[in-house]
C-alpha cells in the first residue's frame, strides 16, 4: 500500500497538470462555443437596434407616505425610463428597487 501512494499521487498531479493547460482550455472552448442560430441573431440585432435607437434613464417616482413609529415615512419606486432622441417617453418599467424617507415627527 505504501509503494502504491507516490505512484496515485503523481498519476494525479499530471492529471490536475493537464485539465489546467492551455491546450486543454483551448479544446474545451472550442466544444462548448457553438453558433447562434440565424433566427435568434437577426432578433438580438433587432432588440440592440430598438435599444440604440432609445435612451435609458433611471428615475425615482413617489409611491406613497406613511406614518410608522413616530416618524412620516416617504416610498420610491425606480423605474427604467426609455426615451427616443427627441426626449420623449417611449417606455416605463418599473424595477424592484425602492428608496426610503423617513422623517421625524
């Protein structure tokens, strides 16, 4: 059993030794780097189109005030806000982010 160990463990060194060259990570990229599909490229092309062709801006709209604890408390909401070129909104999404206010009585 003792003569056995130095020879497992060197087995395993090469094998560490190899899954982490160069050579191995350039066949493993290959395998794993497939091509898209012509209906799903034209859509992503699309989609950045839509977004170059729109601007977006982060802002912060009031959601509303409550009383808790002896203080007033002011709620709000971010929401995505697209705008084209000209400034005007083309598109208003709301995120899960919100912003507190808490004011003392």
């Amino acid at each position: 059993m003792k003569i056995h160990l130095p020879f497992f463990l060197v087995a395993v060194i090469l094998v560490i030794g190899y899954l982490d060259s160069p050579l191995f990570s350039q066949k493993e990229d290959f395998v794993t780097s497939l091509p898209l599909p012509v209906e799903e490229s034209t859509s992503a092309n699309a989609q950045e189109n839509k977004q170059v062709e729109s601007f977006l801006e982060l802002e912060s709209k009031f959601v509303e005030l409550r009383e808790e604890d002896g203080y007033t408390v002011e709620v709000y909401q971010e929401f995505e806000v697209y705008k084209d070129k000209e400034g005007n909104l083309v598109e208003s999404i709301p995120t899960t982010n919100y912003h507190y206010l808490r004011y003392k009585k």
